[in-house]
C-alpha cells in the first residue's frame, strides 16, 4: 500500500459555497488534516458564481464544475472524460442529497461517508415531484453501494443503514467534531441573559419558524427577550416575512451568512442556542455552541438527540411542539444557576470531539477499504 495516497472526494459542494453546511465543514476539517498528513486530495464539486474554477485551499486541490441541480450527472460524466485514468488510490463518495451511484462507475475502491438521511422529512423541505425524487434516490443507496463502507457521521444515522440492512463491519461511526481555535468559551460568563440564537441553513425543513412562533409566545413574559439567526438559505424570505406578520422585527435580527470568527463571539455572549429542525446528520453547530459556553435546546430527532445530552448540555424537545419548545427555552430564562450547570456541562462535553482524531480515525478506515478492495 502507498505511503502516499491520491484521494479523489466527490460532494456536491466545498466550504467557501454559500450553501455550504455541517457536511463541508466535516469535509474540508478531516481532509485538510489528511493532506497535511502527506497525502494528495482532489476535491470535485459544482461551481458557484465568483468561485475559481481551480484552486488550492489549505492542501485541498478544488475543481469546481456544473451547475447544483444536475452535479449528479456531471459527476459521471467528468469521472469518465477526466478522472478515470488518472491515478488515484480511492474514492471518497459524500453521500449527501442525492447519491452519486460511484459503485456503479468507479474502477477505485469506494469509500461511502454519509451525514444524515433525509427520508420522509424532506417532504417537509420542497414539493412533492422533487422530494419524491430525492426520497426514491435515496432507497437506491442499500441496492447499488451494497458492498461499500460507510463513515457515518452519528449513531442516528448508522441505525437508519443497519435497518436497511448493511451489515455492522460496513458501518463505523466517526463523530462530527469542533474547532477549538475559533469555537471557545469567555471564561468571564459575561452572557446576556435576554440573548438566543439560532444558526444554521434557513432551509424549510429546519423548521425555524417554529422558534419564531415561541418568540411570539415568550414575547409578554419576556419583554426584553432577543433573537440572533444567523445564516442564510432559501427560507429565508418566509422567515422574515413571519416575523413582520407577528410583529416581531424590534425582537429578531437576521444576520445572514457571517464568518465563523465573527460568529463565534455572538455564541458566547447568548443564554443559550436553539436548533428546531426536523432531522439533522449529527448536529454540528450544538458542539459548536456548547464550545462557546451556550447550551442547546433542540427538537428530540434523529441526529440532534445524538449531539445533545438532554438534561446535562441541553434539552430536547417533541418536534413540532411549540408548547414544549418554550417550556423548555423558559428552563433556561427563568434560571441563571441551572443554565450555568448546563453550561459546564456543555463544554466539558464539546472538548471531546477533536477534529485531529477524526482524520485519523478516517484515514485509518481508508486504508481499510483499500486493503479490502486489493483481497
């Protein structure tokens, strides 16, 4: 086996795309680690508008072609006129949205990474024709990656692979992790009590209108109460739109997109931070709080039940309960001692996930797969 690898990884996106999520954050965390370890990443992923078609970024060589709503097929095709000949040692499958089907093209071995499964809860995210597409896509992956490994980021998703039949040793869970650099505490505790965030994608199936609706709720009680959320999506529009509606624009503040050195400060000086969405691959952005001091409310589903210890770093929730939603927010407004338990909680949690142990973890299971594939 080479003491060098060449790592072809195909997602639909890298970090510096504007919809970049929790899934880029992982990708671009571990294989910057990797490159650094020696060994040679290529990144394939859809082209943005202002974005090099080239570049290298932090050892990472991007090439970025296509547009978002085909990338799929672009990835067959320029697989077959560009990257089949080349000389690579695997191929990292981001299994994200829509598969790609590598199984099914690829001469490399394989090497499957998934965040989270969206299965019915994307008919909460877009109209039917569509997320039936997505959700039939989806039911493809036992059939056409039935002899691939699986890195998984949460125990929520592994069971969802297991429950379709894959068998244990093709799954390992590899947890989503926190860059202690940007993401720590103000050991002051100088927190603003009347301050909440949510940050995250605006996507439909986040369902941050749901907080919205608290605030609504909370807003007597609570007259000095604040929202910050921060991030940017499709849904945006909607959101705003609601908050006019209710009368709530002097309470929420819509950030947009802002850097993770500006976003962290925000983090720190918040009561606590909620995450209301419907399904979520491990729940990045609650380590990322609970780094920051914040603990987290957050609907009890899979993938957010993983990243919260619920009655320790946060609580969690009945999904689509506005009732239980404020309950649970009024836990942590009403009581500064019981929000600065959790908050110890939290970041003596958020300092077991160590991005350097998730690369070598990853690389470890690469090396497998590829020790496998040459049997």
């Amino acid at each position: 086996m080479p003491n060098t690898l060449n790592i072809l990884v195909f997602n639909w996106q890298d970090l510096d795309n504007p919809l970049a999520g929790g899934a880029e954050v992982h990708l671009h965390e571990v294989f910057e680690r990797i490159a650094a370890r020696g060994h040679n990443v290529t990144l394939f992923c859809h082209y943005f508008e202002g974005a090099e078609r080239e570049e290298m970024r932090n050892g990472i060589r991007i090439i970025r072609k296509g547009g978002r709503s085909l990338f799929n097929f672009t990835v067959f095709t320029e697989y077959m006129k560009r990257f089949r000949n080349d000389d690579y040692d695997v191929v990292i499958d981001d299994v994200n949205k829509i598969p790609f089907y590598t199984p099914l093209f690829c001469r490399e071995p394989v090497q499957g990474v998934t965040h989270h499964l969206f299965g019915k809860s994307i008919f909460l995210e877009t109209i039917f024709p569509f997320a039936a597409y997505v959700y039939l896509a989806e039911r493809l992956i036992k059939p056409i990656y039935r002899k691939v490994h699986f890195i998984i980021g949460s125990p929520s998703t592994s069971n969802e692979y297991l429950e379709w039949g894959f068998p244990e040793d093709q799954v390992s869970v590899v947890n989503y992790c926190v860059n202690k650099d940007i993401y720590y505490p103000d050991e002051s505790n100088n927190y603003d009590d009347n301050r909440i965030g949510y940050f995250g994608r605006l996507k439909k199936y986040k369902s941050v209108d749901h907080l919205i609706q608290a605030m609504d709720i909370l807003r007597e009680q609570y007259p000095k109460l604040k929202l910050d959320i921060i991030g940017d999506g499709d849904d945006k529009s909607r959101l705003e739109a609601l908050t006019t509606e209710l009368n709530l624009n002097d309470r929420i503040t819509f950030h947009g997109f802002i850097d993770e050195k500006e976003k962290a400060p925000l983090l720190q000086k918040m009561n606590f931070v909620v995450n209301t969405s419907s399904k979520e691959g491990w729940g990045l952005t609650v380590v990322e709080a609970n780094a920051c001091g914040a603990p987290v409310v957050a609907a009890n589903v899979p993938g957010l039940r993983d990243s919260v210890v619920d009655a320790e770093t946060g609580l969690l929730y009945e999904f689509g309960n506005i009732d239980d939603l404020t309950a649970k927010m009024r836990t942590f407004l009403d009581s500064s001692e019981t929000r600065n338990a959790f908050r110890r909680n939290a970041l003596a949690w958020a300092d077991k996930f160590d991005w350097e142990k998730a690369a070598d973890e990853t690389l470890d299971l690469i090396y497998k797969t590829i020790d496998r594939w040459k049997k």
